[in-house]
C-alpha cells in the first residue's frame, strides 16, 4: 500500500514538471497530471530495463520519470494536432 502512495506521489511530482517544461495548453487537472507521471515512469522504468540501465524489478528515478512523462506529453501533442 505504501509503494503504490509513493509512485503516485513521485508520478505528480514528475507529470507536474513535465507540464511545467512543456508549457502549453493540455485538458486536465492534477488527475491526468499524475497519471501522465506515473505512464512515464513506467514508460522509462521499460526503457531503462531495455537498454540495461535498471535491473529486473527496479523502477526508474524522479529525472527518468519526468523524462518519460515529457516523451509522453510530446506523442499526445503530435497526435492531437493531427486530428484537429
């Protein structure tokens, strides 16, 4: 219980400084901010397993997780401009 506290307070923390690095006009409130964190840590924990930067089991830091929400943040704003 205490784990899933701490990912979704380090999933506001890094959805609230993705949005804070990519400014621009995105729908939702602390919510989908946190959710965006949170996809993104599991984004870069996935990645990072990938190339070999994290072993089986270990979720990714407050930096790679701000940085998955960001790579998150731009797909979502490539594919909602190409739909408008």
């Amino acid at each position: 219980m205490l784990h899933l506290l701490w990912m979704c307070i380090i999933g506001l923390v890094a959805g609230a400084l993705a949005k804070l690095i990519m400014p621009g006009k995105d729908p939702g409130g602390i919510i989908v901010t946190m959710l965006l964190g949170i996809a993104g840590s599991l984004v870069a924990g996935y990645l990072g397993r990938a190339v070999g930067w994290y072993q089986a089991g270990q979720g990714a830091g407050l930096i790679m997780s701000v940085v998955g929400a960001i790579v998150l943040l731009a797909i979502y704003r490539l594919f909602r401009k190409s739909t408008a």
